[in-house]
C-alpha cells in the first residue's frame, strides 16, 4: 500500500508541473549593492533597466535607482557621484540628509539610454523690397531697403505684451526626500549581469565605492508551461 501510495504522490506532481503558477508572471528579482559609510548607509543602489536596447551603449545615461538613509545624529549631504566608466554624475533634487531621514534616487525611462538631438535655428528669408517716393518737383526716387539676405539665420523672437514687465523662468522647487542621479557619457558598453564600479561621496561621512549591476526589467517574465 505504501509503494502505491507514493506512485500516486509522484503522478499528482508530475500532472501538477504543467499548471499555470503565480511565478510565470513575477518579474526577476536583482539585488542592488548596498554598504554603510559613517552615519550613512546606501541600499539597493542599482541602474535603471534600459528598455528601449536592454544594454546600455557607448555615450548612454544611466540613472541610478538607490536608497540613502542617515542613521546618525548630524546632518550630512550627497556632494557627488562618480564612476571610471562615465562622466561625473547629474545630481537634481534634494541631496541634503536630515538625522533619521533618508532621499531616494528615483528615475524613468526618459533618462535611460541615448537621447541626443540635433536642432538647427530657424532660418529666415526675406527679399529686398523697393519703395517709391515722388516728390514735389516731379523727379521720381527710388529707394531700396534689405532688410535680411537670403540665408540669413536668425534666433526666434520673444514678444511680450507689456514691454516694461519682465519675464523670469525658474525651475520647481525639488520634492523632499527625492533625487535623480544620472550618470553621463557612459563608456564602452553595459549589459545585465555585469557591474559597475560607482563612488558616492558625503559632505560628512566621506566616500563609498559600490558595484552596481544594471536592474531587473520591468517586463513580465513568462514561464512556458511542461507538457505531460
């Protein structure tokens, strides 16, 4: 009985093998590098998985996904962050670091990878326009005025309707807590599984230097189910 009994144990899980289970959708889980510095201590820091190639390129920007906490009792502050394999980092938003707060590095899609653009000025052509004048005595003048040549290029216009009111641009206020860093150039290639060295450097508590390795895509991942 016992002998029957385990054959119909092993028939039940090889009939069972072939369903669909809650993992054939679960995206791959990577682990970020993480390392304590002082007071400071930086989690799960990572780069954004590259959708568009799924590596990144020569010349690319990789943003970096991290979470930075300070455990200590005095204020600290994000100065820099650096790598062999890029030029210095892009660093927005709030660097500053509170005792018992923490900032996250968040990004999109719209930074990773390559997006440059090329944009020519606006050209503009005007032709050289004749005006006539008579004057009393009878003797027609002629008077011919160019305002531009042909290929002539000239930067857009602002028109304000008030001429005495000034226009300023600024830039919003940064979130509390969040910053975006995107390192620049990126050099050589990079694909998932590989790792790249990166040093964040603290006002207070001084560098540290982790392997980041590149992040989980945010596709799905699909498991074929076993035919039996």
């Amino acid at each position: 009985m016992a002998a029957v009994a385990a054959g119909l144990g092993l028939a039940a899980a090889g009939c069972s093998a072939g369903q669909v289970t809650q993992t054939d959708t679960q995206v791959a889980a990577v682990n970020g590098a993480s390392g304590t510095v002082g007071a400071i201590a930086v989690r799960d820091a990572q780069l954004l998985f590259p959708v568009e190639h799924g590596y990144y390129e020569e010349g690319d920007s990789a943003p970096i996904v991290v979470v930075i906490a300070n455990n200590g009792t005095d204020a600290d502050k994000l100065l820099s962050v650096t790598s062999e394999r890029s030029a210095e980092a892009e660093i927005t938003g709030d660097r500053d670091l509170e005792p018992g707060t923490a900032i996250i590095g968040g990004a999109d899609q719209d930074d990773a990878g390559s997006h440059k653009t090329t944009t020519s000025a606006p050209t503009s052509t005007s032709a050289a326009h004749a005006t006539t004048t008579s004057p009393v005595s009878g003797t027609a003048t002629t008077t011919t005025t160019t305002s531009a040549s042909d290929t002539s290029v000239s930067a857009p216009a602002t028109t304000t309707a008030n001429p005495s009111a000034s226009v300023s641009v600024s830039a919003k206020p940064s979130e509390p807590g969040k910053v975006k860093i995107v390192l620049k150039d990126f050099k050589g290639e990079l694909r998932p599984g590989q790792t790249v060295r990166v040093t964040f450097l603290f006002e207070k508590a001084g560098p540290i230097t982790l392997d980041l390795p590149i992040g989980a895509t945010p596709e799905p991942r699909k498991d074929e189910p076993s035919k039996h």
